[in-house]
C-alpha cells in the first residue's frame, strides 16, 4: 500500500499518504 | 487564518467529546517554506487538544524528517490555527460538554 509510517522517538505516530492531486495548488 | 502553504485538516469527524483528535497535514505550496519539505504526501497523525501544543508536534516532524527545521515556526502555526478553529467550533457547537 502507498502509506508508509514513521514513529517519533517520544511514541507519536506519523502516516503518510498520497495527498489526492485535487488538493494541491497548481505548482 | 494566514495561508502559510500547508494544510491542517481534520482526518476525522469531530463530535466535541474525544481530547485527541486526528488531523491531516500537507504541504500546499512548497514555495511558501524556507527549507525543501521531504517530499512527502499527506502527514496524518493524532493531537491532544488538553495536553499537547503544535509546536511539539512541529518539532517531532522536523526531528522525523518531514520538515526543515527553518519551517518549524510554519507547521507550528498551520497546527496552531486549525486547533483554534476546532476548539472554536466546539465551543459553539457543544458548549455543555465543553
């Protein structure tokens, strides 16, 4: 799957995935 | 709220009652920051209304990589303006439970 996860040293998690293309600004 | 070119958004719905809530951070407009973002997607991750601040959770992103740490004050403030806007609302909408 295209998320992947990364946990902070003090136990916070953090998931990331692909932000849908509608919601990013014309680059 | 200024646009500093990264989103908050909830990533749940929101019924006034749990502390923690789940948000979703992404970079808008990498124009708009200082250092070159990892070029990641969407940053989901859980807050606690009661007892944490934005700018902890922008520093952990910055410790984590996602961030430079030039943009710590940015995502600080992206965090700080939807948790205000979601207090906010709670205010308004469950002021009982509040």
């Amino acid at each position: 799957s295209s998320f992947t996860q990364v946990v902070h040293s003090a136990g916070r998690r953090f998931i990331v995935s692909p932000v849908p293309e509608s919601r990013l600004k014309e680059q | 709220a200024e646009d500093t070119g990264v989103r908050v958004e909830l990533a749940e719905e929101d019924h006034g009652r749990k502390s923690s809530i789940a948000l979703r951070l992404w970079v808008e407009d990498p124009k708009k920051l200082k250092g070159k973002p990892k070029d990641n997607g969407a940053i989901e991750f859980t807050f606690d209304l009661e007892k944490e601040t934005p700018d902890d959770v922008a520093q952990e992103m910055v410790d984590s990589g996602f961030f430079h740490e030039s943009d710590v004050k940015i995502v600080a403030k992206s965090i700080r303006d939807r948790v205000a806007l979601i207090q906010w609302r709670r205010e308004r909408i469950w002021p009982m439970i509040q």
